[in-house]
C-alpha cells in the first residue's frame, strides 16, 4: 500500500493538467471508467502512465524473411478462414491462411471472440500481422497474433500503430492495445503544447536533464532514432526526466519535512557523566564499539533541542534494546517520561520483563497490552495522564490511539519495519519528544532514503563477541531422519529448539505442513522431551505461558509460525528448523533465523525442503546458506522480489511510484535526494522566486499534506 503520507500518486502542475481523461479524443464515459482502474483520472495522470515496453515495429517484413522465435511484423492477404472443432469439447480453433507475393503462413487464435473476429477476418482482407514465429509440423506459423486491418487510406491509425517504435501500454480488461494506445496518441498531440516545465532553469542546465515536453513526447510516441533496447531499458534521457521528477517532488518533500521537524523546539536533555558511569555499571556486558557509537549517536541529538528523529539499523542480536535502555534512563534522570512501543505483545513482554530488572527500584514500569483488566488498563492511562509513571511499553496500537502523558520526552518504537512514515507523524503529534525508532530489518540504503527520508540513522555494524555464526543448511526431505538424530543430540545437551511451520494448521487450499499437526508427531519423534506450540490464533494468556515455560526450559521444542519472528530472545534456543522456507520472504528467514545464535553455543538453522524448488526459490534459499549478513540478504530480497513485495503484504510504507522503480532507478534517486537537499539547504521555505513553480508543484502534488510536511 502507497504511504498516504506521502503519496506522489495525484500530481497537477500544470494548466489543463487537471483535465478530466474524458476530454481527450476517443474517451467516453465508458473508457473513463475503464481507464479509472489504471489511477488515470486527468489529463496528467495520462501523462504519467507510461508504456510498459516496446516494440519497433519500423521495419516491415515479407513472410519469407519471418524467423522462427523471433517478433515479425508483415502485411498480407487473408487468403483462407477456418473454424476447427476441438475433438472432446465445444472448443474451436481460428486458424488463417495469409500469404503475400513471397509465400503463406498460418495465424491461430485457441482463445478469440467468434463473433468479434469473424466479423472483420474476411478473405481478401489485407491486414497487419505482429507477433513471435513458431514452428510447428514443420511450418511456420504465428498463435494469438496481433491483427488488424490495413485500413488502406486512414493514414493516421497507420502511423500511431505501425512504421514505428509502438508503445505498449499494461491493458485492463475492456480496454485493449490499440484504444490505449489510440487514445494516448490523441493525448500527446493534444495536451503536449501545454505543457509547463517547473524545474528550475539553473537545475536543468547543470544536471543537463531533458525537457519536460519532450521526455512525454518521446516517452510515448519515440521518433524512430531511438533505440528500442534503451527505451526497454528506461535508459534514455527523455525517460529518465521523468524518473528524476517523480523521485525529485519526494525527497523535496521529505527534505522540507526533514528541516520542518528539525525547527520545532524540542527538549535539551542534559546527560550528567556520572549518569553515564551510573548505566555502564547496570548493563551485565561491556558495549560494543559500534553500541557505544549510537548511544554518542543519540545522546548528541538529547543534548539539543532539536527534536531527535533517528533510525536505528542493526541486524538481528546486534543489541538495540539495550541502547533504548540507555537513552531512556537519560530522559528519566531528566524528569520526562519514556515510552516503548512495540509490534507484538509477546514482544511487549520480553521486553517488559528485561526493562525491570534493568531499572531494578530506580524507576517504575508497567505493561499496557489487550491482555491486561480493563481496571488495569485504566489506571495506567490515568498514571501516565498524572506523570506518576516514568516509563510504559506497550503495543504500538494500545499507547498511539489510548495514552495521553503529562511530560512524554522520549519515545522508542521497536521493529519499525511493521509501521508506516503514517504512523510516525502521529506519533510526533503528542508533542515534541525525542523518538528513537529501531529497526531489525535492515533496509538497502537506497529504501531506506524513501522510508526513512526524514529520519537521521545510526547503524549498529558488528555483533557482541563471542557469539559463534550460525551454521545454515538447506537439507532436503530424504535427510529428515539424519537431522532428527542431531536435534536430538542438541537436545540432550540441554540446547532447545524452534520449529517453523508456514500454517497453524490444515488447510484444503495448500498442501503443508503446518504447527498443530507437527506438534503432535514431533511429540512423538522426541519421546521425553517437552514440545509447546504457539500460534496467533492462541488466547495472550496463553501464549504467555508458552514463552515463559520456553524461557524457563519446561519446553524443550517450540513447534510455532513467524509469531516468534520478532525480537523473541532465548539465548538456550540453538537450533531453528524451518519447514517450507520457500513458503517464506528471505528477510523473514532472517529474522527467524536471529532467533538463535544469542549465546555463546553454536547455533545450526536447518531449512528443510520437499523435492521440487524453483530455480529462484532455490536462489534465495542459498542466500540464506551463503550469508549471515542482514544487509546483503536484504539487498537480495530487493532484487528478486521487487520493492512492492520487499516488505511482504505487510504494511511497509514504501510509497508506490507510477514512473520511477527503485531497482533499476538507484542513480537517479540518489542524485534527486541530493538536489533536493540542496534546494532546502539555499532556499529553506521555498520563497525564491526560480523555486515558485515547484513549490506549486509540491503543494499540488501534496495537496492537505502540507502541514504534515512543513510541521
Ligand atoms: P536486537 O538488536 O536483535 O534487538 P537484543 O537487543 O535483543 O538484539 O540483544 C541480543 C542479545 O545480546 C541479548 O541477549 C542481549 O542481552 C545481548 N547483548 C546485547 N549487547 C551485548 C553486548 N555488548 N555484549 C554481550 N551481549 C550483548
Ligand atoms: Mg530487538
């Protein structure tokens, strides 16, 4: 889902930009509607919805000059139709006979509209004919070509579809190729005049960028000295203009919200040395060099009065809790209150539990999470409205929608991945407190600028010493007994064990496996020891009994799904044992895998897979086998899923972009995150007069969003 904050989806910047779709030539009321379900509402959204690719379609062919497998555009006669019945069914086959002055070939349509196709595929007929050769009996022959009729004298059809590159546009259903294609003809020849470049002149010129005119024009309809791979490739200029512009507005937007927050007058914290000394004698381990460089990271932006908006980046077990432990305690000593919000109540729990016996007597801290009374919950809200309590951890829902504080001057939000740039302007509307946000999923750079565009981030880099790597294999059906017997040495070790199942339980859509049914047979197969099971569907007190009997070592084997995903931390648990990781995203195997390796045994994660693997689910897997580094599994997520479902379905807050795509466009948007800087960095409020046209741009582009951005 696009972030709402920040949604660059309804753009208008120019005179007739905001023309309805409906009056450009071709477009009725019905295609209206159609084209509606492509976002396209105006003139320039039309604009904006550029061809998914290609073709050149300059050059026409003879049927003798047709290769096999390769795209062939001809003009020939029909010289024969035939409807064949298909033996067994009531399904036909369109098969036709074309042939010019060098020879014949065979055209088949297995899915067509009868009706629709007879009435115009008439012997004859002279038509266009493009599409991938193939052989077949020996013949050449063309299936679920592209046919149309020459339409000898109407010229103009001639010219949008054929002789030229032609764009192709992604269809909907009701709206095919050529209306598309038509009508955005019409558009360009129409609309383009008016068109208004809003980049500032000194840019364009240093950045040698393309004019905006003419990047629609060629984007759309290119002249034929364009090459066809680069158009394929987005690499020409006219379209890279475009990328630029789109990835441009953004960071502008986030460059001025970046400084809006910054100019707000947040808390000064003062951080006494003796404090300092104080929380290092607490903390039962020395810091890591890369914890020490955040926590100076951070207590530098406490110390000002600047609101602090800082990311925390740090691989799973790289220790970010215990840096929030730190800097609360600051915001403590300073007489505010600190909040902890988190994305799960188990992981509420854990956390809970670990905050108490740091704070020890010091400074009380109290749980509000969906499991706890009513009473409970409200006298926490009315001690936290009172200022009687300095810290609460909570569910991310429960203290953003419930909670009101007297004096809130610190605030950490765990796992931040779960939760959107939405969320966290929310949150800074309780007031001014410094927010901390901590993130296991580390994020490729070039995600991180458009997620985190407003925050500053720190990264943890390295890992406690003495943790030995985790050891990944990718083990297949016929070893399952082989790995049993090793669990099972694990075990009497008195090491314990996380098994993964991709559903909770049965399921007559897919054939897994799945938790409930496991927990029963692995009670079986390990005789002696304990096995739990923990599931979302489970009531929270009992789930809470689970973790705790696992933390405690009453449960040997914890048979579960990704609810143990996040931040759970059993330094006993050694062995991670997934069933169906392909079932998985790779940065959710990550994260599972983080489970184990928290102590100073050996860790072995053991992915167990049935016969038949893609070669791309196969791909990930080895990732996994071949590193431990978060970042580069990520940067691999990236590249084989695709930022849309980098995240997974899960609300990521990665705004959709209609022209630029954050894999093959990195160039571009570092170099727009950079001008945008710049342009903040010479003109904070955008009062210059080179910068009027943009500024309109943005507040058309941001519309009601404006104060969230210069808040
Ligand atoms: P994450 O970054 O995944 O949230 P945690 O904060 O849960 O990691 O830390 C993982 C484990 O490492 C915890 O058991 C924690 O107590 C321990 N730990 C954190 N920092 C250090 C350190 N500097 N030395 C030794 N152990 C540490
Ligand atoms: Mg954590």
């Amino acid at each position: 889902m696009a972030d709402k904050g920040i949604n660059p989806k309804t753009t208008h910047y120019k005179k007739g930009g905001a023309t309805p779709i409906q009056y450009v030539k071709g477009v009725g009321p019905k295609i209206a509607g159609l084209l509606r379900r492509k976002d396209i509402e105006t003139v320039e959204d039309a604009f904006y919805f550029l061809p998914r690719t290609y073709e050149d379609r300059s050059k026409l062919l003879t049927i003798s000059e047709l290769t096999p497998l390769e795209y062939g555009l001809f003009k020939a006669q029909i010289l024969d139709v035939d409807l064949i019945p298909l033996r067994k069914s009531k399904r036909k086959i369109l098969s036709i006979k074309l042939g010019d002055k060098t020879g014949n070939i065979y055209c088949k349509w297995f899915n067509f509209n009868e009706h629709y196709m007879l009435n115009f595929l008439k012997p004859g007929v002279n038509v266009f004919v493009s599409g991938t050769v193939s052989i077949y009996n020996g013949r050449i022959e063309i299936h679920h070509p592209d046919i149309e009729v020459t339409d000898e004298g109407k010229d103009t059809e001639d010219k949008i579809h054929y002789g030229r590159i032609v764009p192709i546009y992604s269809e909907t259903e009701g709206l095919g190729q050529k209306t598309i294609r038509r009508i955005m003809y019409n558009l360009v020849e129409k609309f383009t005049s008016s068109i208004e470049d809003f980049m500032p002149p000194e840019l364009i010129e240093r950045l040698k960028l393309a004019g905006l005119k003419e990047s629609f024009r060629e984007s759309h309809f290119p002249s034929l000295k364009e090459d066809v791979n680069a158009l394929r490739d987005f690499r020409t200029k006219w379209q890279k203009r475009l990328v630029f512009d789109e990835f441009f507005i953004l960071e502008l937007a986030l460059a001025l919200r970046r400084r809006g927050l910054k100019k707000r007058k947040g808390i000064s914290f003062d951080v006494k040395p003796e404090w300092q000394k104080m929380l290092e004698s607490r903390i039962p381990f020395s810091l890591t060099k890369s914890q020490k460089k955040v926590i100076s990271e951070i207590i530098q932006d406490m110390k000002h009065s600047e609101p602090m908006n800082r990311l925390i980046q740090g691989d799973v077990g790289s220790g970010k809790t215990i840096i929030a432990f730190y800097c609360a305690v600051i915001a403590m000593m300073n007489g505010y209150q600190a909040a902890l919000m988190v994305p799960t109540e188990i992981l509420a729990e854990q956390h809970y539990k670990s905050f108490k016996k740091l704070f020890g007597e010091d400074f009380e801290c109290r749980l509000l999470i969906s499991g706890i009374s009513k009473a409970e919950k409200l006298k926490i809200k009315n001690d936290a409205e009172a200022g009687k309590i300095p810290f609460i951890i909570g569910t991310h829902a429960i203290i953003q929608e419930d909670v009101t504080f007297k004096n809130l001057g610190f605030i950490i939000v765990d796992e931040q991945h779960r939760f959107g740039v939405e969320q966290r302007l929310h949150l800074i509307n309780k007031g001014t407190p410094d927010i901390l946000v901590m993130t296991a999923t580390p994020i490729p750079r070039t995600l991180s600028m458009t997620l985190y565009g407003d925050l500053d981030i720190s990264t943890i880099d390295e890992k406690p010493e003495g943790r030995m790597p985790i050891v990944t294999k990718l083990v297949y059906e016929n070893k399952r007994k082989i790995v049993y017997d090793f669990i099972r040495t694990e075990l009497k070790k008195g090491r314990q064990a996380y098994f993964v199942y991709p559903l909770i339980e049965e399921s007559d859509k897919i054939m897994l496996k799945n938790a409930k049914d496991a927990a029963k047979h692995l009670s079986e197969e390990f005789k002696g020891y304990n096995v739990g099971l923990l599931h979302g569907k489970m009531r929270q007190e009992e789930k809470d009994r689970i973790m705790k009997d696992f933390k405690d070592g009453n449960i040997h084997l914890l048979v579960s799904t990704t609810v143990i995903e996040v931040g759970i931390d059993i330094p006993n648990a050694t062995i991670m044992f997934i069933e169906h990781p392909e079932r998985f995203g790779l940065s959710q195997l990550h994260q599972l895998r983080g489970r184990i390796g928290r102590g100073e045994a050996r860790s072995v994660c053991i992915m167990m897979v049935g016969t038949h693997l893609t070669e791309v689910a196969q791909k990930r897997l080895n990732t996994m086998v071949s590193t431990n580094d978060g970042f580069k599994i990520a940067e691999e997520d990236l590249i084989i899923r695709g930022p849309g479902e980098f995240l997974g379905t899960r609300q990521h807050g990665i705004p959709g972009f209609r022209v630029g795509n954050l894999l093959r466009d990195i160039d571009t948007l570092i170099i727009s995150r950079n001008e945008a800087q710049r342009i903040v960095n010479s003109d904070p409020d955008m009062t210059m007069t080179v910068n009027k046209k943009l500024k309109e741009v943005l507040s058309h582009r941001f519309k009601n969003k404006m104060e969230m951005i210069n808040s």
